[in-house]
C-alpha cells in the first residue's frame, strides 16, 4: 500500500502520526545530530498504542497506576520527546523540542531519567530499556499481590529494536521474563530490518520470534504502517495468558523519506532540508514551517493525553477511601521513603553484635542483618545470580517470587548478572521495593552497563557483591577481583562499602537502606573476620566514610593505618606490635572512600593528620588510595601501600596474603623503614 492510499484508509490516525514524523525530522535537522528514521517508522504503532491503549494522564506524570512505557531503542528519543509534548506533558514545552540535543535542555540525546516527566528510565544502551522493563513488570505482579488490584494493575509497554534485541542482555531478559510468566509486559519490536552499518542480514540471521517463543513468550505480529492491524495485535497481546508478548510489528526506517526510507541513511543522520520538504509532500503536509502543528491535530492530541484523567481520579478515590494505616502504608511505599524500623533495628544489631563478638565472614554478617531487617521491611526485595548460598541474601521469611508467589520477596535470578543488576533498576523505578541483589565482586564485570544506570540515574538499589578479594582463596584468579573496587570508586554518584566486621556491615546495610540518590556495592568477604568494634555507639560512624578505630598512644600518631575490609584487622595487628615497640600507631578503618571525601575538611584532618608516615592496606591496587596516600596532607616520602600488585593465585586464603605480602609483619617492617 503506498503513502496515499495508507493516508486515505485512516486520515485522523495518519495526521496524529505525521505530527511525531514531522517533529522528529524537524528536531534531529536543527541539532544536526540524531535518529530520525527509528521515531518515522514507529510513529503508527506509537500513535495507536498511546491512542488506544496506554493507560496515562500526562497531568499526573507520577501516577501510580499508570502503565509504564520504556523506550528501549532510545536513539529514538525523539519518537518518546515528541510523543510527550503532544500529549500535554507540562515540562515537554516546544522550546525543549527546538533545542534537542543542546547543553542545558531535557531533550538529550537519548531519554535521561529525571530530565523529564514521563520518561520512566534511561535508555540509549541497547538492551538495558528492555531489561529494566522485566524489573518494573516484576515489582507490578508483586504490588498487585500485596495491595491488590484496585491499587495496582497496570502492565509494561516496551519499543524495542533490532539493536535491544542482539545485545546480548536482552536474553537474560527474555528468559528471566518467560521463566516468571510476566504477562503484562509486552515488547513492541520495531522489525525495520536496519543497523547502522546497513541490513540486519550483515550481522545477523537470528529468528527473533522463534527465540523468544522458546524462552516462554507469545510471540505476535502485524503490518507496523496498518492502524487496524497494529490495533489488532496490540490488543491481543493484552490479554494476559501468563505469558509476556512480543509483537513483531514489521515496518520502514525512516518512513515516507522519498530518497532514504528503508536504509541506513535514515539511521543515524538528519535527513536534510531538500528530503524533508519532499518527505513533508509525501504526508501531505500542509505547514512547511518547523515546529509547526496544526491546531486541529494538536487538540487530537492533548485529548488523547486527558483521556486517563478518569481512571486516575478513580484510583485516588479507592485510596483515599483506605483506613488511614493503610493508606499511609501505601503511600510510604509507593513514595520509596524510608523505613521508620531502619534504624532502631540497626542500633540493636550493633549492640547485639559488640556484646558477643562474633567471628564471622561479613557475607555471613549480612545474612545476620538482613535477618534483622527483612521482617520489619517488607519493601526489601533480594536476589541473587545464582550464587544465593554464597552471598547470603536469602532470609528464611522472604519466600521465593515467582509465577505460583507473587507474595514472595525473593528472586532466583539464575546466572544473569546483566539482567539482575537492570532488573534491580526496574524494580527500584517501578516502586514499592527496595531491592538488592549478590554475585561475587569479579562479577561486577558482567553487570557493569547496568550498574552504571543506576549511578546515572541515581537509584538507590543495593548491590551485595560477596568473595571480595584473593580471600575468597582456592577458586583463583579469574575469581579474585583487585581491579574491582577501583572501577566502583572511580564510577560517580556509587557509595563502595567494605566492612570490617558486623557492626560495620549493620551501618552499610543502614547507609544502603536509607539513602535516595545513589546505589551501593556492598564489598563482602568470604573469610571469618573478628569484631573489631567492641565498644557499642549509636552513631553510624561508617556514614563518615572513615573513622579512628583504635588511636594512638598519647592521641598524637607517628603512624596511620588506613584498610578496609578483612585488611582492617591487619592494620590492627600490625598497630599492636608498633605500639609494643613504642610507635604511636593509629589505625583508621575506611568502610567508604566517597562518604569520607565529602566530609568536611576540618574532619578529615582530625582523622589523618599531616606529618605522619601513612600506609594503606587493601587486598586490591593501589590506585583508588592515591589521593589518601599523597594527598589529604601525605607525603610521597613518607607514605606506602600494602596490597596487590598483579591478579592473584588459586590457593587457601592464608597461603595467598603471605604469598603476596599482605601482612601484619610486612605492615610493620615497612612502617618503621619510613620513620
């Protein structure tokens, strides 16, 4: 069916759709950058799915119940932007769209969560929109089963496109969303057949339905230009048989350009001023100015971002009409405040904890504190990558989501760390939960893309990441991370915690829980650890970043110590003998290096005084303490580190830290070289 004859089928719909397409060029010409051809071709299926089927209201942006619609192939952000301003959303004003892509605008290249309202994650990275979208649909079966449906029901809209579903995440996606029955999410798949290096058939040959039909899915299709056949499909996949859907909607890059639809022309690049005019002919468009909607599709338009103003009014009715705990409840948990237990049950944990002093692994420390938590947070959410005996995050109360228990708070993740992590994000945005998820530290490789989101967007899920160091012993070196916290400090708006003992693992826990704008990697050993606090404080001194564990005889050091983790009682050690000999010797355990560089100056440099020889002592390189080392009032000099220098070796734990020099004795020997 050519331009004409598809225009004279559905002249009101085509006009909506037009308006996205001519948007769309218009903006991507002005930047001179960006994807014009992903928002034409999909304009059809966008206008039908918010024309028909999306439940929203664009003046209540943060409604609870309103469906989720994610982007996935964000490079497209133009095809959301536009979308958004026709429908009325306040804060997507025509000035943001002329300044698309420019410093200062909401219009960034790709949808940044928080630039705007009604952009419900960040995408651009292939494969992530699709991935968090799993974590959002997740936390809808949850909150459905914990509050009910006349508060929560409402499914997950997802644009993916050829690019979403190579990366290879998309099948950590794909299996985790089958395996849970996922049934209202539905993933729209822009099939145009384009990369930017050309035709798919260049790279791939993959038989995307087949694929997804095998890990559990409905799979459907239809003509992604055809309204009647895109509203077909769309409904169809609304019905929830248990099973998530994606429907093939088979369309043209860059639809309607005279001279470079259907190719990678209209991929990456504006389309330029002779084929826009020429493509603005095609639709039969009467303005031929930029930026111009014509009144009459306007309203359409705004009409169409009204029309759930009903649904939400009822909504709010149902919840105002709870007796007031509940309803407190509920807005507390939709609101992601935190817990009021929080932190009285953590003050109990410690000083529980500096009364027995245990001897334990922190992995198994925070198994202990999230015992303590779970049953008076119900909003924590866990999981694990397949490796939930040996990150302890599952407590015995929880019991295990899945298609049977909506009501449980667990998640068997499997060997999906990728998809974990962009789950996590999807949880956390969807909102209700807290959540947090383990696999061992080395394996914050696989979930790198993901975890970075987080940090972008500022969500506060909690990353539990277990065997943080050549501790962890006989597994080896491809186990062994000593790049690792490095890469999670050098990583903005991430809070890295390492531990010492309980007490400190309880005030990590409280530092996770309780903050808003950033995600945490816990950094958990495998190894017994003693408690090294034996003195109860209420205070969460770890909030401080670093903190004076043991002081130095008189108060005036010689010496500092500076460790983490299981290096921490090194330090101690280490500080015993020194002090034997007659060194004032302090040791300052550093559970945060970015809490501890946002102190204030003063109290940092009561904690590391100038004019002391200062050693820092971690089972990892060197290069995250170099600003504690030179730095902070050190001296080149008078300074050194004690730790790895190279991957590590399969071998027991103690074996490796004598094999390496990571010791009491070499601290010591090395303090006094420098005195």
């Amino acid at each position: 069916m050519d331009l004409d004859a598809r225009r004279k089928a559905d002249p009101d719909h085509w006009k909506l759709a037009s308006a996205i397409r001519v948007l769309a060029m218009d903006a991507v010409e002005a930047a001179k950058s960006g994807h014009p051809g992903m928002p034409m071709g999909m304009a059809d299926v966008a206008t039908v799915l918010f024309r028909n089927h999306l439940k929203f209201d664009a003046s209540a942006p943060h409604w609870f119940d309103r469906d989720r619609f994610v982007l996935s192939a964000g490079h497209g952000s133009m095809l959301l932007y536009s979308l958004l301003h026709l429908t009325g959303y306040q804060q997507m004003t025509i000035e943001q769209i002329k300044h698309f892509r420019q410093l200062g605008s909401i219009t960034a290249g790709h949808p940044e969560y928080g630039h705007a309202e009604g952009i419900e994650t960040t995408t651009g990275p292939l494969g992530q929109g699709i991935s968090t979208a799993v974590g959002m649909a997740m936390a809808e079966e949850a909150m459905r089963a914990e509050f009910g449906a006349e508060l929560c029901d409402h499914r997950t809209w997802v644009i993916v496109g050829d690019g979403c579903l190579m990366e290879g995440i998309s099948q950590e996606a794909v299996g985790l969303a089958g395996n849970q029955q996922l049934g209202r999410l539905i993933v729209l798949w822009d099939n145009n057949d384009i990369t930017i290096d050309g035709r798919v058939s260049l790279s791939d040959k993959t038989d995307q339905m087949a694929r997804l039909a095998a890990s559990g899915w409905r799979v459907l299709e239809c003509d992604g230009h055809d309204a009647a056949d895109i509203d077909r499909a769309l409904t169809e996949a609304a019905k929830d048989d248990g099973r998530p859907v994606l429907v093939s909607c088979k369309t043209i890059i860059g639809f309607g350009a005279p001279t470079k639809s259907d190719s990678a022309k209209a991929h990456g690049a504006p389309l330029g001023a002779e084929e826009i005019a020429a493509t603005r002919k095609a639709y039969g468009w009467d303005s031929e100015t930029a930026f111009e909607i014509p009144e009459g599709i306007a309203a359409s338009w705004r009409e169409i971002g009204a029309r759930g103003a009903a649904a939400r009014k009822e909504w709010q009715s149902r919840v105002d009409a709870l007796s007031s705990n509940p309803r407190d409840d509920f807005a507390r948990r939709i609101g992601n405040e935190v817990n009021p237990q929080l932190a009285q049950t953590i003050r109990e944990m410690k000083q529980k904890t500096s009364e027995e002093q245990p001897k334990l692994a922190t992995r198994k420390a925070s198994e202990n504190v999230l015992a303590a938590l779970n049953p008076v947070m119900p909003e924590n959410f866990g999981g694990s990558a397949d490796l939930t005996g040996s990150n302890n995050t599952l407590t015995p109360e929880m019991g295990i989501f899945n298609a049977g228990n909506r009501l449980g708070r667990y998640i068997h993740y499997g060997i999906r760390e990728h998809g974990m992590a962009a789950a996590m994000n999807g949880i956390w945005l969807h909102g209700g939960f807290r959540p947090y998820g383990g696999t061992f530290l080395t394996f914050t490789d696989y979930a790198r893309g993901a975890m970075r989101l987080s940090a972008l967007m500022g969500l506060p899920v909690t990353y539990v990441m277990t065997h943080d160091s050549i501790g962890l012993g006989e597994d080896g070196p491809t186990h062994q991370p000593v790049e690792h916290l490095a890469i999670c400090r050098a990583t903005p708006n991430t809070i890295t915690l390492r531990p010492c003992d309980q007490v400190e693992t309880a005030e990590a826990w409280e530092i996770a829980l309780s903050h808003d704008t950033a995600p945490s990697v816990m950094a958990l050993s495998r190894q017994n650890l003693p408690t090294l606090r034996s003195n109860h404080q209420d205070e969460n001194l770890s909030l401080k970043g670093a903190y004076v564990l043991r002081e130095a005889s008189g108060g005036k050091p010689a010496v500092v110590l500076m460790a983490t983790g299981s290096e921490v009682e090194i330090a101690v050690a280490a500080r015993e003998t020194l002090e034997a000999e007659g060194t004032p010797t302090r040791v300052v355990s550093v559970p945060s290096m970015e809490l501890f560089r946002a102190q204030s100056q003063a109290y940092r440099e009561e904690v590391l005084p100038g004019g002391t020889v200062r050693i820092a002592i971690e089972a990892a390189i060197r290069q995250p303490w170099d600003w504690l080392l030179l730095g902070e009032r050190g001296r080149e000099e008078k300074s050194a580190f004690i730790g790895m220098e190279s991957f590590g070796a399969s071998a027991p734990a103690p074996a490796l830290y004598k094999e390496f020099g990571i010791t009491a004795e070499a601290v010591t020997e090395r303090a006094k070289a420098l005195l």
